[in-house]
C-alpha cells in the first residue's frame, strides 16, 4: 500500500522566497506555522533572520469602541498611496468559554483584500493577557522578513494596564474618544503612559475639544528632559478619513526622533532580548512539563513534602536536571539543522 503524502509539504526556503515574492498564500502558511509553534519555527527564523529589522512597527490600541479597525484601515490606505506594503495583525479576544474568536476586525477592512501590497491577518489572543497574542512578536518577524516596510498591530479592546504593545512597537499609538472618561481618566498611570501618539477618534462628536484639553493637560505634567519626546495630540474622524495624513505625519516624525537619538536601536534590542527570553522560558516550560510524566519531579515534591529539601533547593536541583549546556533551550538538532527542536518531530508537519 502506497502511503499518503500530506497535502502540505512546503522546502522552507521555497516558502520563505515565495513569501517575499508577494505570494500572500506563503505569507498566511508561514504565520499558521508560527501560530501553531511547528517544530519547523527555528528554520524559518534562521532563513528570514538576513531580511528582518527594515519594517516600522506602529501599534494601535485603545478602550472597545474608539475606532481602531476603522483607524487601522485608513493608515492603510494613506500609507499604501505612498507607497509603501503593508502588514497589518489584528487580534481579537478569545471568548473564555469557548475558547472561540470572530477574528471580525478585518471586515472593517475589505476595500484592501484585494491589493497585492497588503497582507491583512486576524489572530485570537487565545487567553494571553496585555492585548496581544501570544504568537504576535513571532508574526511580527515574519511580515518585516516578507518585505513589509510598516507593520500595524491592532489590539483588543484594552483595559488601563494592558499594555504589552508598547514592548512590542517602535511607535505605539493610543486613541481615545471623546465620552470615555472625564479628567481625572486622562492624568491615571497605565494605558495613557505608553502612548508615543495620541488620537482623539471621532472628534466630530461634542467632547472632543475637552478631551484634547485634558490629554494635553495630562501630557503637561510629566517631566521630560531637554528634547525629549513629547507625545502630540491628532483630531482624527476616521470614517471619513479626517485627520489620517496628520496621523501619519506624527508617526513619521516619531520614527525620525527615535533613529536621531538612537532610541530605535534601543527599543528594538530590548524587543529582541523579550522574544530570546520569551522562547528560552517556553522550551524550559515544556521540559517542565514533559517532567510531570516522569519521576524526577515527583521525587523532589515528596522530599518537599517530607522536609528533606525546600521548595529552592529542589527547583535548583530540577534546573540543573534541565539545562544541557550542549543546547541549554533545546532548540536545534546539531546533527541536522533542517530539524526542528530535537524529538518534535519533522521539518515540516501536514
């Protein structure tokens, strides 16, 4: 009997280069890859590794209802008028029961599902916290290797202290909208703290003039030292596009304050640093976990529990079981690099 060959059988640096290429077929498999942590993750990242670190990372996040798909979409819009391709993440939450998501945003943005120059991806933050997903820095990578020059983030509708966006972009956008909160809102520490620009959405409706006032009075009491960065204040309509070219022109200038101080290299070796620490701690969570089945961890709860070892000693000693100082994370195979993390499996899976 002849044995099936699986439907999807992909030679990463064929998909990688179809990536490139435009295909956005081979863009949507790479970041289903990344969503679904395929052993295949470290070969594609060592193949994209030369191409990334070009794209400007914009992120876009606010309280449910200010308008930030309809913002995304005209970003999009102003941003493709000059040129430039697009990838655009849009997370949307997880329900808590179901585990479900409508990944829906992207509907706001239809008028773009047919320019070649846009990639557009929904993806469920599947229970993380802070308003991302917990695959988003790893898509992020892909889009700035495939070619994008900016790359938004949309958000779920985020709360005060939910703000893991701004570790993730170069320029982290916050909208408001007028009706949200009254001043004593604007001057809380969290969410407003990590805004690089604000955008006061719908800026037609009565309000809007007092929560400029507020923001800036907000913005006013902080203490910056000489040529620091001071946050501006956009009026924007969004469903009428009013307001987008002067959002753009406030990124822009954000971007050039951070590669003239050198602040951009900073922000990106410090995302660069998370991500090396986020997949370092996920590889030692899953030996952890691959323990559980074991003896070893069970044998150091019970001399816990029978006052032989404290709880630190044990967890050193389960440390010191772990790390192979060979391949300390247990990333790679050695003895073939095309290999994912060593027992996981091949390459590529169906």
């Amino acid at each position: 009997m002849t044995r099936s060959v699986p439907r999807w059988r992909y030679d990463v640096t064929d998909l990688v280069r179809q990536a490139r290429d435009g295909q956005a077929r081979a863009v949507a498999r790479l970041i289903t890859l990344v969503e679904s942590n395929d052993p295949v993750l470290p070969r594609i990242a060592t193949e994209l590794a030369p191409h990334t670190g070009h794209a400007l990372v914009v992120g876009l996040t606010g309280a449910p209802g200010v308008g930030k798909s309809t913002t995304t979409s005209e970003l999009v819009r102003v941003l493709r008028e000059r040129g430039r391709r697009i990838g655009v993440l849009a997370v949307d939450p997880s329900s808590p029961f179901t585990g479900g998501a409508i990944l829906g945003d992207r509907v706001r943005m239809q008028e773009h599902a047919t320019d070649p120059g846009v990639y557009i991806r929904s993806m469920s933050s599947r229970g993380h916290l802070g308003g991302l997903a917990a695959a988003t820095p790893a898509a992020v990578r892909v889009l700035d290797g495939v070619g994008c020059d900016v790359v938004l983030i949309e958000t779920v509708g985020v709360g005060q202290a939910e703000v893991e966006v701004a570790g993730l972009a170069d320029t982290t956008v916050v909208l408001l909208a007028p009706g949200m909160g009254d001043a004593i809102q604007a001057v809380k520490a969290g969410i407003l703290e990590i805004a690089d620009v604000f955008v006061v959405n719908k800026a037609d409706r009565d309000g809007a003039d007092a929560t400029v006032r507020d923001l800036n009075g907000m913005i006013g009491l902080g203490t910056r030292a000489p040529g620091q960065w001071r946050p501006p204040v956009v009026r924007a309509v969004a469903t009428s596009g009013d307001g987008i070219d002067g959002l753009v022109t406030a990124i822009e200038r954000h971007h050039d304050w951070l590669a003239g101080h050198g602040e951009l290299t900073t922000r990106r070796a410090r995302r660069a640093a998370a991500e090396v620490e986020a997949i370092a701690l996920g590889a030692l969570r899953n030996r952890i976990s691959a323990l559980r089945g074991g003896t070893r961890l069970a044998g150091l709860a019970a001399e816990v529990l029978a006052g032989r070892l404290d709880p630190y000693a044990a967890a050193g000693r389960l440390i010191a079981d772990l790390v192979d100082l060979a391949d300390p994370a247990g990333l790679a195979d050695p003895a073939d690099p095309g290999r994912g993390p060593v027992g996981r499996g091949p390459a590529i899976s169906g």
